[in-house]
C-alpha cells in the first residue's frame, strides 16, 4: 500500500509535544543529535515507503508450514534483509555490542514507520528488539557474546514464549519443564501464539522461553527464563517443532506459531526462579511497542483513506459558504469529520507513545538523581501508550473502513486489512485489560498516586499557560481526571478500581494526549511564521482533539468513579438466555 | 455457532419497553394477539436454534461462482429451504396476497433471531422482505399476480439493485438504461453490491432495478424502478449474468454479485421517473432491518462471549467481597464491564429498534387521524435504529473479541466472524453517515422539530416518573440533548447541522434507549414478585446502561454543537502528509 513517512509529523511531536531534544544533552544519549536523528528518520521513511509498504498488501496472503519450515509471503525475506543490513535491528542497542545506541524515542519513531508501512513485518523486528534488551540485562557475559551479535546484526532473530493453552494472562500457570543437563537444561513442553516462532528470513531463531525447573515453586514465583536457539552450534536441529501455524483475523504476514519443545538445549538467563521478572524488561518496551503498531496503523488507515475521500466523487456536498471545495466527497462534513477525527485521533496516540518513550530513555539517561521520577512516569504512562495507541488503531482504522463506504468491505481495497490487522494489537502483551489493571494497581499505588498526581499537574501548568476556549476544553477534561484519580486513590479495595480501571486508562490517556497537544499548539502558534501552513494544520488538528474528540472523558470519568456496585448485580446464570 | 434466542428478553421487550400489546387492539392487527405472536416467537427461536445456528461458522468458508452460476455454502439451501416452508418470507405480507399479516414488530424480533443465528443466510429474506414491500406497494396487479405469490411462498427471491461504480450513495447517478419493447422494456447495465444478487437457492430470482428511460431527467429524478426475473416464463434465461463475486471483510455466507443486464427483460414497476420514492418504501423498512442486524448480531457475540468467560479459568480474581465468583475468568472486574457492557449495549439496541418497529406499525394501524403522528415517529426513529443498531452490533462484537483474548484472533473460535461480519452493517442500506444527515436534515426538517420534541417529551415523562439516581442519569442526557436539539434547529446552514450529525445521532439514540430503558426498568420493579432473578437482572442491566454507558452521550452532545469551523480548517493538502 502506498504510505509516505509523516516525517514533519514526527519531528513536531519530537520537537514541539514529547520535546525530547534534551536527550542529546545527556551523556548516554550524546551522539544522538539532531542532525544525526533526523538522518536516521529520513532513512527509515523511505526504506518504509519504498521497501516495507509494497509488502502490505501481498503479505495478507499469509505464511504456510510445509515440511515443519514456516514459509514466509512473497518479498518478506528480501524486505526483512533490507532492515537487518540497514543495521535497523540494533537502532537501540549498546554501541560495543554492535547497535547504534540511539534512544528508544528515535526507536519508537522508526518503529511507526515500520508498523505503518508494513503490521506483520514489523513485528519481527519488534521481538527481536525485546529479546536484544532481555539479553543486554540479564544474560550472561558467554550467552552474550554468543546470542546477542547476531541478533543485533539481524543474521539471527530473537521470540518470546511466554503462552501455554492454560497459561495466557495469568503467565505463573506455565508447564513448561527445564531439567538440568551438562552446562544447561533441557526444554520440554508447549508453547502457543509465538509470533514468527519459525519463519525462512533468517538461519536461526533464537526462542527466549519460560519453564519450570524441577522442585521450583509453584504460580509465578517458580518460573525462569531460557535461551533455546533452532539450530544448535554444530548446525544441527534442537528438538524446537512449529506444530501449526494459527489461522487469525489478521496479521496474516506474521506466522503465529504452536512450537513443541522435546528436550530441547537451553541455557538459563538470569537468575533461577527470576525468569518473570527477566521476561517483563523486555514485556515493558514490547508494550510501547505495540502501543506503537497501533499509532502506526492509524497513520497508514489515515493517509489511505484520505487518498480514497480526496478522489473519489460522489454527490453534491453542503459545504459552508468559505469552506474549501475539491469536488471528491471529502466535501461532505460528514467525511470531514472523518477524516479530521483520524488524524487528530492519531497524533493524540503519537504524542503520548513518543512522551512515554522520552521517559523510559529519560530513566536511563537523566542524572542519578532524576532517574527514579523518570522511571515512574515511564512506568505510570506504558499502560497509557499500549492502551490507547492500541484502541486508536482500532478506532482509526475503522473510521478507514467507513470512509470508503462499500468498498471498504471489499478486501483488495486493502482498509480492511488495517482494520483486522491491529485487532490482536489491543490483545497481545498483555490485553488491554491487563493495562487497565496493571494502571489502577501496580502504578497507582507504587508512590502512592504521585506519579499521577504529576500528570494532573502537567495539564494544570498546560492550563495556566493560556486562556482560549481550547484551553477550557482541557481544563474540563482535567477536572473530570482529577476527580477520578482522587476516587481511584480513595479506594482501598482493589476490586473497585478494577471495576472502573478501563474507564480510568481512557481518562487517564485523554488528559495526557489533551495537555501534549495543547502543548504543541502552543509551539505551533510561536513558530507559525516559520511555516505557516503546517503550523496552522498542527493548530487546528490539535484544537479539533481538543474540542471534538476530548469531551470522550467526560462520559469515562462519571463511569470509571461508579466502583463495582453495578457490575457483580448478576449471577452469570441471570446473564444468560 | 451455539445460539439460545432470548425469548424473556424479546416479550420483556415487546410488552414493557417498546409496549406493542395495543397491536393487537386495532383492526389493522387484531390477529396479532398475544397468544399468536408468542407462539411465532417460539417458532422462530427454534428454527434460529436449531437449523440456522448451525450455519454461521460453515457459511464462513463463502460462495463459489462456477458456470455462471452462484454456489452457496454447505446447508445453506436446506437451511433457506425451511425458512421458505416455514411461511417465514411473508411473515408481515397481507394476508389476502399469502402472507401473515403480521406487524413489522413481530417480524422485527423474528428478524433478530435469524441475524444472530446466522446473518449471511438472514439476509436472502430480509432482501425478500424489502422486495414484497416495493411490490405490494407499488407493482400492477398483474405484476403481483406474476411475482408476489412466489416470493412470500419463498419459492422465488427477491433482491434490490441499485448502486453502480459510479453511483453508490449518490443513487441518482447511475446509467443503467431501460429500453421499451413490447410490453416491457429491455434493460441494460451494470449492477454492483447485489446481495444475494445470484444462488442456487431458488428456481427464479426476481430482481428489482433503478435504470432511465430514454430521454429522463438527469439526476434522480430520472430513475424508474423495472422487475427483472432472472429466469423468463418459459424457463429461458434473460440477460441477468453474475459476473463476479466480491471477495468481502464478511459475510462471506452471502453472495455480494457483480450483474450485467443485456437486453434483460423488464417491467415497470410504479411510474415512470419515479423510481427512487418506489425503492425508498423498501429502503426505509430495509434500514430498521439493517439496524436488527447490528442487534443480533450483539446478541449472538454477547451470548458466544459469555459462554467463554464462564468456562475459561485464568489467574485469581481480585473480586469485591459480597460477589458471586464462579472460579472462571468472568469473576474478574474487568471482564465483568466488557460482559455487563454488551447486554447492555445490546438491550439499548434491542428497544430502539423494536419501538421504531411499533412506531412504522401503528403509522398503518392506528386511527386516521393519529397516522401522521407515528409516521412521523417512524420516519424519526429509522435512522437511529440503523445506525445505532450498526454500531452497537461492532461495539459489541468487538468486546467479544476482546474477552476471547487470544483467542479472539483466532479464526476458529467465531468471535472474530461476528466482528466482520456485522461490519458492512454500518454500510449497507445508506451508510451510518447518510442515516445521520438523513436524521439532522429531512428528519428534523420534517416538522420543524416537533418530532424530535416528542422525543425530549418522552424523557420528560419518565423523568418524572422517578426519583432515582438512574433516573437522575437520564436526565442529564437528556439536558445535553435538549440543548444540542435547540443548537440544530437554530441552524440554518445544513453543512452547520451535517458537522454535527453523527454526534448528534448517537446523542438521540443514546437519549431515546436510555429513555426506553428506565421505563423498562420500572416495569421489572413493578413485576418484580413475578419472576424476581428475571426482574432484577433487568433493572441491572437497565441500570448498568443508564449509569455507565448514558454518559457517553454528553461527550457527543459538546461535539453535536461544535459546527463545521474545525472540520474545514485544513485543505486536503494540509491535511496530507
């Protein structure tokens, strides 16, 4: 599908929303300067545009087993090549173990290039990244030396097996066993929806897998983590079978893989019974990262039905009198409503993906001091940046479907394809439900609301900065969060923050997504001289969020306060028929 | 797939929400009485459980087009085939013509049985539905003598064509040509989106299609409406050819055809020019059809999900302490909001369109000089029942998906199916946008907001009814609808009131099913020593809807009033990247 890289987009939200120039004023981050950053993003738009995005659409043909070897769509291996020769698989790897070092904000921005361009190929490279970081903080030195080159090269990729048919959500129910065997163990038991657990891109898969050691505590407290590569040293096969591939709504370029384990070679990363908390570093930046694949899939939805609603004509629109006229129906107001909620819906997701990821590299970056407040609001926003960016490419890529009328039903139009696509992003790594929990009770509760409290903050320093009607929009969505995080913070029962944690993330997400751009319209009115018809867009995008799409939290905040009277009124028994 | 058709549910319905017993007290219906309807429900839930339930996942695999000839999935045919035995095709036709005499409420719950059991197959009879209005309404009495007899015994269908490439909801674009000849005329063009335009079903199949005659007016007003048998009297074939089948999202059970129309034979059906008014008495009735599909289709996933969720076991739930816990995942307060979410949902769908069917019935019904009135109502309501009946069918199956969690995206499990199929929902029959204009334009134009007020008025009532915090919910929504009511009718520029349609939709129908709700909710309290679980499962439901799901309403209500200023801001090219 033909995508072009919203690079004054991104550089916007870089600069102007998440205003992550500071980075390079650290000294982890001190190569990464502005010049050098936007090399790198010009470089990867148009390795998108013109490598990644012509794999879209043929890639929904899907992958096929045949002779237990998992044979990806036409053009993947080339494209994935592409990327690994680019050096793109190791963009934020440490600089001595072969990566360029940069920060994950410029990770994340190549990262929506990517899941814009082409959903299923860009997921390998996103797990490759996840198991990158796992082995930089937990693997030993010989495991390093031995693993990691060739990940960060892209000669060899890397997966993450987690899921058993009884192990989903609730990891701590996991079978899988390790018994110990000369200098590592053996690997036996199932896993399921591994994505690309097997694929012809590359000449090793390097599994990152959860099991049990004999005797090891039961539930999550006795889980730990493994290296088990395909192909051994010698070349010969490790006891790793793809039983069958998962026929799925979307994401068909992603083969989604049931891989038996039958005394396969693996050596233990970290510590004993620690492989949770192993698995969760990489889990963190993967669920940025997912956030991400939904923020990039409402760019691509975005721009493709702009190209269908800026051509196609049909009827004669009512326009106000001075409102530009093209002829095609994006005349129609109701197609501009569309098209505006798309794109206001996505640079909502964009700047609080890009936000969330200067925290986490702030955490890493920022002088010792600084670094703990930098972690808490990169762990409080995760949730946020996995949720929404998720429900935005969802909702993003429906509006899509819409906007093409009847041939959005159709399938080679290609706006059906984002929309089952970015399905599984609101379920896989950890459902969005699992964020709304982990908000409202990990995040919540680890510095007793300060975190969130700095949140609210942010949007009162937002409010105070100017006084338009849009800034009123925002101080009513402030006033609603407010409200909802001093309810949220009064309960002492988990279960009633639970009741209302989904409500909570969404007003949570809307005041975040609210203040950022209402930052950012701020910036775009000071440097509207420069440019002034990207800044007047930058303007009236954010204004739209703010005024059209904003008052959303309203209505989540009164629901999210109501605790769980309501929903436990029924026996499941009455529920039914 | 497993369907139970929620006959409680239905009569509750029927008989306190949508109040349909007055029916049976006019001439028109006096067949209708209670006993009667009920036993049809009975019929018809069976047949949705038994025979047609059975089809939904088989009817996934598609139709074939072979030879010209359009192949229909395994079962479908016998499937159909009870339908047509069962006397279901003309359940509502008059009796003297063959059919029932039925009110459209009786066939409006039937309608929702055969959509949640299978709503590929549902929609060959909703088509026929549409076809036997049009006929009845506008055809000689020969023509009807020719076709209608076959079509409400089920021996022939009927389907509607009307958009072209060029003319899809700008109908009066299309370039079909009618030639006289003869008694008739010959017919020639192209026809796309032809649900169930060919099968293998039936021995005839009896198309309705909107072409010119020589010398009409351009536009819309130069549209006649023709009959065009598939098969002559004598068995020959006449110039309808199915030229290819859309590869679609879903709905894959339903054949959507490509027709070429060469030299076809045709009958004119109404006057000449006068085409569209003839398809628009089948279009309206269609989109409260369309409307019943987004229903059962919420019904059909909520049931689906429900079941999971009972049965699957993950994790320890964080529950409140009074709760009923089952062990299985529906314990958990998440899970619990998607549950009580989409009954919800689905029971705020379910009185929207089952009042709008009672309006359209007492418009014929009821005494001379109150028709007007409920036409009115009728007119009104349709566009809320299509589109919110559509949105409420993919928000719903969408939480279907979601509870599935992994295996939401799995093809196999079926959540994934109701969540495509129901798409085209929002589509077909007039988009959502088009019953949105339709509503802030002609609807509200009508009468000069009368109707609507009525609407306000009914609130109103129920309002002041109670005392209640649920019924201090609704009046909240109904002061955001009460204002943006004003705020449309102030307007004079229809591109002002277009801006805010879709916002403004979702604002009434919100208002109207929360309305509807609380007097169903007042009903159960009123029954409540009948059947107390039944009872009070609905009044949680009820109030689930008014204190969690209402609210929405005032965030759209902000958005309703906003006009065009922001949605045309941008150029296209601003809005480009």
């Amino acid at each position: 599908m033909p995508y072009t890289a919203p690079l004054k987009d991104i550089r916007f939200c870089l600069e102007h929303v998440a205003r992550t120039r500071g980075l390079a004023d650290t000294p982890l981050f001190a190569e990464a300067t502005p010049e050098t950053v936007d090399a790198v993003l010009v470089e990867m738009g148009k390795l998108a545009t013109e490598t990644m995005a012509p794999l879209q659409r043929p890639g929904d043909a899907g992958c096929a087993l045949a002779d237990g070897i998992v044979k990806t769509p036409e053009g993947y291996k080339a494209g994935y090549q592409a990327l690994a020769e680019g050096g793109w698989m190791g963009l934020a790897a440490e600089p001595e173990l072969g990566g360029m070092g940069l920060p994950l904000t410029v990770q994340t921005a190549v990262n929506e290039m990517q899941a814009s361009a082409c959903l299923s190929l860009s997921l390998n490279p996103l797990m490759t990244q996840g198991s990158i970081e796992a082995f930089t903080a937990h693997a030993s030195p010989e495991l390093q030396e031995r693993f990691l080159g060739k990940m960060i090269s892209g000669e060899w990729n890397g997966t993450m097996n987690l899921t058993e048919p009884q192990a989903g959500s609730d990891v701590g129910a996991l079978k899988t066993k390790a018994e110990p065997e000369g200098d590592g163990y053996r690997i036996t038991g199932q896993k399921i929806y591994i994505s690309w657990g097997d694929h012809d891109m590359t000449d090793n898969i390097v599994h990152l897998v959860l099991a049990r050691l004999p005797d090891a505590p039961s539930g999550s407290k006795g889980i730990s983590l493994f290296v088990v590569p395909k192909f051994l040293d010698d070349g010969s096969e490790n006891g790793v079978k793809t039983v069958s591939l998962e026929h799925k709504l979307g994401l068909h370029g992603s083969p989604t893989c049931v891989l038996a384990y039958e005394n396969a070679k693996g050596w233990l990363v970290g510590e004993e019974n620690r492989g949770l908390a192993c698995m969760f570093t990489m889990m963190n930046n993967a669920r940025l990262g997912v956030g991400v694949q939904g923020l990039g899939t409402a760019e691509a939805a975005q721009q493709h039905a702009l190209a269908y609603v800026t051509d196609r004509v049909q009827g004669k629109a009512l326009t106000p009198a001075d409102a530009p006229k093209t002829g095609a129906i994006i005349d129609h107001p109701d197609v501009r409503r569309m098209m505006m909620e798309m794109k206001a819906r996505t640079e909502a997701a964009r700047a609080i993906c890009y936000d969330t990821a200067k925290a986490l590299d702030m955490a890493r970056a920022a002088p010792d001091e600084d670094r703990a407040k930098w972690a808490a609001r990169g762990a409080f926003l995760t949730p946020l940046a996995k949720a929404y960016g998720t429900y935005t490419g969802m909702e993003v890529s429906e509006l899509g479907v819409q906007a093409h009328g009847g041939m959005g039903f159709i399938e080679e139009t290609g706006a059906a394809q984002y929309y089952r696509d970015v399905r599984v992003t609101a379920i896989y790594e950890g459902t969005n439900g699992i964020q709304a929990a982990d908000l409202v009770g990990r995040k919540l509760s680890m510095d007793g609301g300060e975190t969130a409290r700095s949140i609210l903050s942010e949007a009162e320093a937002e409010i105070a900065s100017a006084q338009t009607p849009m800034t009123r929009n925002l101080a009513a969505v402030h006033e609603a969060a407010e409200d909802a995080t001093q309810w949220m913070l009064a309960q002492n029962d988990m279960a009633e923050r639970l009741a209302g944690s989904n409500a909570y993330l969404m007003v949570m997400s809307t005041l975040h997504a609210a203040t950022l751009l209402h930052r950012g319209l701020r910036a775009a009115e000071a440097h509207m001289a420069d440019d002034p018809d990207f800044y007047l867009a930058k303007i009236a995008i954010a204004s739209y969020y703010l005024a059209h799409i904003a008052p959303e939290a309203l209505g989540y905040a009164i629901s999210a306060k109501l605790g769980s009277s309501l929903h436990y009124a029924l026996t499941p028994e009455q529920m039914a028929v």
